[in-house]
C-alpha cells in the first residue's frame, strides 16, 4: 500500500499495465499475421489472449483486494465511477460510427445508387454503372452480383428479435433487482437474481447464435451479402460481443455476490457492471428499431 | 504511516543497477515520470518523423526522380503525418497534461495511476509496429495520413493491417490517457478550485479530453470497416456490395476535424498561460477563452465536410459546411484578441517561451486566414490537394502546435527539472526555427494557387524555384532542432538552480511547489484564492 500524507491514495508501481501492453501486441500483431495465413499468426494470437487473460486477473484481484481492504478512499471509488462512466461514453461513440454508417447507406448511397436521390449524378451513376439495381432497403441484389451475392430473405423484428428483445429488457429487470437486495442486504436475494440474469444473458447469446446460423444456412444472408449483410452483421456482431464480456462480467460479480463483496457501502465494482449492462440493453434497443424493424 | 510518508518525499523505492532503473520506468505509477515518458517518446518520434520529411524535401529539391522512387515517397508522407499527428503532437501534449494537470489543481497525481502507465507503455509497442510496416513486403502504408479508401481497401499494400492494428493501440492509449485526465480534472481538485477558477490550460485539456473520448472511437469504426472490407468480405466502402467509398471519407472526417481541435486545443491552452506570465497582467477575458474553448469543440463536430467539396456531395450540403467552418473564425477570433489584449499595456519582456508564445500567435493566425480560403467551398475547387492545403496544416501545427510546444517546454523545464534553460541557444532555436520554418512553408501558398499537387515526388520545371527554397528552410529547420535537444540535455545537468517562482510573473499553483516539485504534488489540497 503506498498513500500520501494528506489521505490521497496514489498505488505503487504496477507491473500489470506492461503485461496488458504485451497481451496487446501479441494479439495484433497475431491477428493480422493470421489474416496474412501466417502460421505464427494463431500461436501469437493464443499466447497473446492466455497473457490477456492472466493480466486481467491479476489487475482485477489487485483492486478488488484494495477495495476489501479499504485500502482507498471514497474519493478514488468516485473516480472510478467516472472512468466507468466515460469509457461507457467512448462505447457508444464507437456504435455510432457503426449507427451511422447504417444510416447513411440507407438514406444516401442506396438511394443515390438506384437512381433516386434527385440529382442528375444520382440518375448517371445509376445508368451508367448499374442499370439493374434497385434502390430499396433490405438491398436483396446488390449493384455488384457477381462479387457480393445478395440474400433470399432479410431478417424479421418479429421472430427471434423479438424474443431476444423480452430477454435483455428482462435481465435489466433482474439486476436492477439484485441492486435492491444488496442495498437491502438481502444475499440469497441478491444471488438468485444474479444467477438469473446471467442465465438470461447466456439465452441471449444462444438465440443469436441460432439466428446466425440460419441466416448463413436458410436466407443467404452473410458478411459478403452486400451492405445489407454488412451492416446486420457488424451491428449485431459487436453487440453480440459485448454481451459475451458483459455476461463473463456478470459471473464474476455473481461469484463476488456469493462471497458478500457487496454492501450498501461498496458497490462499485457491482454497479459498474450493471451500467454495463444496462447500456448493452440500449444499444440493443436501437438495434431492434433501426435494424430489424424498421 | 510513516513509510508511505517518507517514500512520498523521496520518490519511488527501486532496486539499484540497470534492472532497478528499467523497472522504474516500466512499471511507474507517477504523473511526473508518465508525463516525462510522453515527452521523451515524442521528441525522439519527432526526428524519426522529421527524418522521413527531410527525404520528402530532398526529393523536391530538384525537378526530376533521384533519391527516392514514387511508392517509397509515397510511403514516406504517409508515415510522416501519421508519425507527426499520433506520435509527437498527441503525446506531447498528452505528456504536458500529465505534468502539469494534478500541479495545477492541487492534486498529487493522476486519479488513475496504474491506467496512465498503460495508456503510455501501449504507445511504444504501436509505433514499433507502425514502423515496421517499412521493412514487410510490398512497403509501408502508402495511400496518405487520411488513408481513403480504396487506396487503402481494395489497393493497400499487405501492410495495411499492421498499420489498422496499430491505429487501433493509438486509439485505446488515447482513450485510456484522455479518460484519465478528465476524471483527474473532474475529480482531484483542490477542493476550493472551482471550475471557472480552473486554469485556461486544464479548462482546453478538458475539453481535448472530451473530443478525444467522442472521436477516437469513431476512428476504431473506421479502421475496423477498413479491415472488414479488405478481409472479411463486407462493403461499406465498396459500391459494388451497395456501399460507398465516400463512406469512409465522412467517417474519417468526422473523426478527422475533431482531431484538429485535439492537436491544438493543448496549444492555446499553453498560450494562453505564457502570454499573461510574461506580459505580467491577467489573461484578458478569461471566462470568453473558456468559452470559445467550448464553442469551437462544439462546431468541430458540424464542420466535416469541408474536407470533401469536391467529392460530388450536394449543394446544399456544401453550403451547410462552408458556413459552418467560417464560423469557427468567430471563437478563434475571439482568442487571438484576448492574447493581443492582454499583451496591450502589459509590461512585457521577451525569454524564448514568450518569443515562440508570440509567433504562435502570429503564425498561427495566418494558417487560420488560410484555412477561411479553404473553407470557401467554390475557391477549395480550385486549392483542393494543391500545395495550398500543405501550407495551410503546417502553418497551424508546426508554427501552431508545434510552436505551442516549444513555448511550454521552455516555460516549465525551469519547473520541472529545478533548472534554467540556456537562454542563448534558446533564442537561436527560436530564431532559426521561425525563419526557416517561414522559408519552408511560405512558398508553398505560391506553389499551391500555381496548382502544384500534393504527395507527388516530381513536378513541372514551373515549379522549381520555390521549391528549392521550400527544402533549403526544410533542412535548416531540421537541423536546428538539435540546438534543442541539446539546450535540454545541456541544461539538465549544467543549467543555473531556479527558483520556485521561475518566472518574475508566474501565476499559479504548480509555481507554488518547489522547483523540481516532489515526487507526489500535493499531499494535502493546497488553499486556492
Ligand atoms: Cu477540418
């Protein structure tokens, strides 16, 4: 433990930050090795993941142990929640750039390249580069037939989303629930409703994953489908993915829940997670508006 | 108690040899030793950048191909600006608010220590890999900074994913670094700092900090598309799948403006502290700097397109963004009257940080009048991808930022080492510096209107005079910097002891540490009047 005089806390060297570092560089540089069909590519990926992993334990344990120990003040708890807070911020700039990609191509490239975007260069592009396409939204047959190979049929709001849907608003019930049981000291309360969520959170993962199978066996519909395919997959893709580290977060916090980390008085590392939560809830929201219905 | 007392006044407790010293560094959790990694990373990234432009001008030096053949070149102004904007403004500037932000809220560190290690150490390993792009087949990255698509989708070299990923690793230290600083501003003050009390150099970082949280993950969007397209068979920039390459443009800008104010926030905000110290009066209009700080941040976010006038974007649109980007003169205006203002019946005296602090002003103002050219949708017609452009960015980041950087380090290397620059060959750094960066990037305004294309290693014979001079000031400007780096190093060990003021004028907090300040800041929140 290492703090200054006045009660600041300041902690003492790490060796944690240089082995995320490491981690880090492994998996990049492994990652684009193994786009390149390098074999050194996965290895380095691999090595480079099991780093990461071990890093973040290691990190985790330090500050959960500090934590325990009221080793800090309440004035880092606080700086912590605003570190939350604003790399949640970062988060949803990061789906923006992917929201508005989406909009664009449905309000301008699409449009423009069928020809109906009202300008001369609209109707230009269309007639000279391609005739055959039609500007509508889902894009079956892309411009391009020959390298991207369009769909049989887009997806529905009303099937799996649905119920993708009434499952991640229900998990947002249930952890709100398991906040009221800790700030209740409720701990078999505070258990079963945790265990609840993250067994909602596996559902979740599950049907998509249902949901892309079909697509790529039933519908036709891939990554290499056109910007229809483009856009669903990177969409629901790193949303999916956030739900997978959001949900390996819940069981942590739930294994933490069961030790009785928690109390009305520190519950940081709790509500961190459930911010977490919460805001992969939104974004599915916007998801289920922006790309499956409307 | 008592020991974390005793190794808060004594620095941090290390091993001795070589492995002790490797591990200080390494594993640091101080704002100080951070803020010193940051400064020394980016001064060595400077000359590797500076190199790469000093081959860029000694292939224009002449009419004709001798040194270098078309891919290397391009190669080389790609790495250039990539090097220059993410690996020596950004973590220099980054490097001045590790120092500087918890001396002058009155805090003793960072609020994250551990995260502000890792937001440095991730920078050396991402710059290794950027540079190694030149030693993979098929060369570096070679499609430009703004890396476009196609270039860089359907025509990148197989380089091109190293150069995503590391993209990638700059863009988490920048969240990581900036998520830090703003929690310390937001969080750390001494407890009677209130906000508008703040000084101007917090209030911009906390603004950068702000605008870097919002675009680098956009930029991560970017990348990510990019490697997506090139490799997983999606078409975001590819029309062919429905897409569009001008997709990519709008998201690149939309990160790209942004990170203009990002590059140079941090400069007005070391400005606006120098000018009031050596004109010994209070920044004229402090709380409209703050607010012109804010509105800038705000229009930068609705000024994108005035990067793609001449993409084929509609008429009304380019009316929208034409406006817009005038607009921004407004705040800016605004700042370059409150410094004149507050140097208006000042006592001034002219050391090498005011010297550098007024030709910023100067200078900087010219690249503004510059870009209110380029904002003018019809003349961009004609000044898009000219040599025009060029003059204008290096006006507003080498006499802009970079001078800024200068001012700073001049200002506070007193403070931070507890030892006074060379004046002398600081002023022959400073005039050195301001005539051949002038005889450098003057003429390309000239060469520009004349309609001379940018990232090109050859040129008409109509071209030739200016740009022999251009690189003739190219490489005086590259050689004085040495006058620099070794007034640092020089001064470090033989320079006269500073007091704790430095500065006949200096105002606040960090001037009230002594000089070097302890290793931890403030132990106890200072009062603030
Ligand atoms: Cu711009």
């Amino acid at each position: 433990m290492s703090s200054t005089a006045g009660g600041y806390y300041v902690p003492k060297p790490s060796h944690w930050p240089i082995m995320a570092c490491i981690a880090l560089i492994c998996l990049t540089t492994g990652a684009a090795n193994w786009i390149h069909g390098n074999t050194i590519g996965p290895y380095l990926f691999s090595f480079g993941f099991l780093v990461l992993i071990f890093m973040k334990l290691g990190w985790f344990r330090t500050v959960i142990n500090e934590g325990l120990n009221d080793t800090f003040n309440h004035q880092v708890e606080l700086s912590f929640r605003w570190g939350m807070g604003w790399f949640i911020f970062s988060e949803v700039c990061f789906f923006s750039a992917f929201f508005g990609a989406l909009f664009y191509t449905r309000a301008i490239v699409v449009p423009w390249l069928g020809g109906d975007y009202g300008t001369a260069a609209s109707l230009h592009t269309n007639l000279v580069l391609w005739p055959n396409f039609h500007g509508v939204w889902p894009v079956m047959n892309p411009p391009g037939k020959s390298v991207f190979h369009g769909l049989t049929e887009a997806m529905s709001a009303w099937g799996i989303a649905t119920i993708n849907t009434a499952v991640l608003l229900t998990s947002g019930l249930t952890i709100t629930w398991a906040h009221w049981a800790i700030v209740k000291s409720r701990r078999k309360q505070v258990v079963i409703s945790m265990l609840i969520t993250v067994a909602l959170g596996i559902a979740f993962l599950a049907l998509q994953s249902h949901e892309y199978w079909r697509a790529y066996n039933l519908q036709g519909l891939t990554l290499g489908s056109g910007i229809y395919g483009t856009t669903f997959f990177m969409l629901t893709g790193f949303h999916g993915l956030h739900v997978t580290i959001g949900t390996i977060m819940l069981i942590i916090i739930t294994i933490r829940c069961m030790k009785g980390h928690f109390d009305k008085d520190h519950l940081f590392g709790f509500e961190a997670v459930s911010w977490y939560w919460h805001f992969v809830d939104v974004v599915w929201l916007l998801l289920f508006i922006f790309v499956y219905w409307m | 108690m008592t020991e974390a007392v005793v190794h808060a006044h004594h620095g941090p407790d290390r091993r001795p040899g070589i492995i002790g010293w490797i591990a200080r560094w390494l594993f640091t959790t101080n704002h100080k030793d951070i803020g010193t990694l940051y400064l020394v990373m980016s001064c060595f990234m400077f000359f590797v950048a500076g190199a790469m432009a000093m081959v860029i001008r000694a292939e224009l030096w002449i009419p004709g191909l001798q040194i270098v053949n078309p891919h290397f070149f391009n190669q080389m102004t790609t790495l250039h600006g990539l090097i220059m904007v993410f690996g020596v403004i950004m973590p220099a500037t980054v490097g001045f608010a590790n120092w500087m932000v918890p001396m002058m809220i009155g805090a003793p560190d960072m609020a994250l220590p551990r995260l502000n290690n890792l937001s440095f150490w991730i920078l050396p390993f991402a710059f290794t890999l950027l540079t190694s792009t030149l030693f993979m087949k098929g060369g570096a990255p070679d499609f430009g900074w703004t890396f476009y698509a196609p270039l860089s989708s359907t025509y990148g070299p197989p380089s091109t994913d190293f150069f995503i990923f590391s993209v990638h690793m700059m863009g988490m230290s920048s969240i990581l670094g900036s998520l830090n600083i703003i929690v310390t501003i937001l969080n750390l003050r001494a407890p009677s700092m209130k906000m508008m009390k703040m000084p101007i150099f917090v209030w911009t970082w906390l603004i950068t900090a702000f605008l870097l949280l919002a675009v680098m993950p956009i930029l991560a969007g970017a990348v990510t598309m990019l490697l997506t397209d090139r490799h997983f068979g999606t078409s975001f920039f590819n029309a062919a799948g429905g897409g569009d390459p001008l997709l990519f443009q709008h998201i690149f800008w939309f990160f790209g403006h942004p990170e203009v104010y990002i590059l140079i926030l941090p400069a007005f905000g070391i400005v606006s502290e120098v000018v009031p110290t050596f004109s010994r009066k209070p920044l004229f209009g402090r709380n409209m700097m703050i607010y012109a700080t804010i509105c800038i941040a705000v229009l930068s976010f609705l000024v994108w397109a005035h990067h793609m006038f001449t993409t084929g974007i509609t008429l009304s649109a380019e009316l929208f963004f034409m406006y817009v980007t005038m607009l921004v003169a407004v705040p800016t205006g605004v700042k370059v009257f409150n410094w004149v203002s507050t140097m208006y019946k000042g006592s001034l005296t002219f050391e090498t940080p005011m010297l550098f602090a007024l030709a910023f002003i100067v200078l900087f103002t010219i690249g503004g009048f510059s870009g209110l050219m380029l904002a003018i949708a019809p003349a961009d017609f004609q000044y898009q991808d000219t040599y025009f452009v060029v003059a204008h960015f290096h006006y507003v980041l080498v006499s802009g930022s970079l001078f800024a950087l200068f001012t700073g380090v001049y200002y506070w290397y007193p403070k931070w080492t507890g030892r006074m620059y060379n004046e002398a060959l600081g002023k022959w750094h400073f005039w050195l510096s301001l005539i051949s960066m002038n005889v450098t990037f003057f003429p390309m305004h000239f060469l520009g209107l004349a309609g001379m294309p940018r990232r090109i290693p050859d040129y008409a014979l109509q071209f030739a005079d200016f740009n022999w001079i251009a690189s003739l000031g190219a490489f005086v400007f590259g050689i004085t910097q040495l006058i620099f780096v070794f007034n640092l190093i020089y001064s470090r060990y033989k320079g006269k002891q500073a007091t704790m003021e430095v500065w006949e004028g200096s105002h606040g907090l960090e001037w009230t540490l002594p000089s070097p300040p302890p290793y931890h800041s403030f132990e106890t929140p200072p009062e603030v009047k």
